[in-house]
C-alpha cells in the first residue's frame, strides 16, 4: 500500500534561513510519481514539482530545490533564503502508475512559518 | 481567470439544510476531482469523474451527493450533514487519469455544519 510521512508537523524559521521539508514514502511499484503542492492561506494547492521514480537527479528552481533518494525512499524539499511569503502547507504526494486511476496519496502536511 | 475555480469560497449550513458546491475548470481537462480536507487530516479524495463518468467513490455517505454534467463543471450537492463534515473541501482537475498527471486545484469551499 502506498504512504506518505512528512514527518515535520510544523517548522518555523527567520527570514533568510535555509529549511528542509522531509518526505518519505512507501509504494510496491517500480513505476511511481512524486509531487511537491505549497498550500497557502488562500487554500488552493499550488504545483511545484513532479519527479518520475526513474529520474533521480536532483532539481533546482531558484531558491527551491529537491532531493530524491530512491535507497531511502526519500523526497526532501529545501528552501534557501527562505521569504515570508514561502510561509504555507506544503504536502508532499505520491502515485502510482500501475493502475489507470489518479491514485494519489498526499502526506500530511508540513506548516511552515517564516518569521520576518 | 484561475484555472480551477469553486464557489463558494465559505458556507455555513444547518444539518438540515441542502446546498451545493460548484467547480468549474478552464483547462480542457477530462478528470475532476472532490477531496475533503479537515484539520489534523491528510486530504481526503472523495469522487473521481473522467470524461463525465464517476469511476471511483472512496466510500462517501450518501449525504454527499456528487454531479459531473460536462467536462467543465462539477457539483457535490450536500443534504443532512453532520458537524464532522466540517472541512474545506478541494476540487481539482487533471488532464486525464494517469498517475504522471498533476492535480489543479481550486481555493476550496470552507463549510461549517451547525
């Protein structure tokens, strides 16, 4: 079955702080999906980024980066020179592929407040 | 324009009361999507609609009632609640099914049950 921890329930940090967002995941298949959403206050999830299992290159985009680590099951996310306005939920999802179906599984949540 | 769009955005209501939520996406998607989110919860989903047809209900209660009549628009028409289903409750589109897709989510419509 598939799982996904997050296991931060909340962080808080000072503008201009480097933070990582842990994610680890649990899946059978060889073939699978992981996505990264930011939640602010308004409420709509907001794509950042999707990495297919076979692709384990780490990604940067601007001051967002992620590491995917396949022999830890792991798909952390770090913030350099965090901002205010990165201040929001951000979840952590996985998919699988084998079956023709949007199987997503998000993880709970990690809050994250950056203080001025 | 967003490209999910859902109203309204707060709703309080009786546990007698009906009332429906309404989602309308400007993408071009075939899929669509209700999730429900409640505090301490990861996000729940709910109805999946593809191509108009619902292929999967994550054992709902009945009280929930969802309505997908084209591609664009999707409705979950609400009866007799109870104060648990307190929640935001997302809407999301995808282009089709598979599991590579991403979700495009709406701002939710936070509803009470008094």
């Amino acid at each position: 079955a598939q799982k996904v921890t997050q296991a931060q329930t909340e962080i808080s940090v000072v503008e201009k702080e480097d933070v990582t967002l842990d994610c680890v995941y649990e899946t059978r298949d060889t073939t699978y999906y992981l996505f990264w959403y930011k939640q602010p206050p308004s409420g709509e999830l907001v794509f950042l980024i999707r990495r297919n299992s076979f692709d384990e290159q780490n990604e940067i985009s601007g001051r967002y980066s992620w590491n995917f680590q396949k022999s830890t099951s792991s798909f952390n996310f770090t913030i350099t020179a965090s901002q205010v306005v990165d201040s929001a939920v951000y979840f952590c999802a996985l998919s699988e592929a084998v079956n023709y179906g949007q199987n997503f599984v998000f993880g709970p949540g990690t809050r994250l407040s950056v203080l001025p | 324009e967003t490209g999910v769009t859902q109203t309204p955005r707060h709703l309080v209501m009786g546990m007698t009361n009906k009332k429906s939520l309404k989602c309308e996406q400007h993408l071009g998607h075939n899929a669509m999507y209700w999730y429900k989110q409640s505090a301490k919860k990861p996000l729940e989903l709910m109805f999946v609609y593809s191509l108009e047809e619902r292929v999967e209900n994550n054992s709902v209660p009945s009280r929930f009632s969802p309505e997908c009549p084209n591609s664009s628009h999707l409705f979950l028409h609400l009866h007799t609640l109870q104060p648990e289903d307190s929640a935001l409750y997302l809407c999301a589109s995808s282009q089709d099914r598979r599991g590579s897709e991403k979700l495009f989510f709406g701002s939710g419509t936070q509803l009470s049950v008094l």
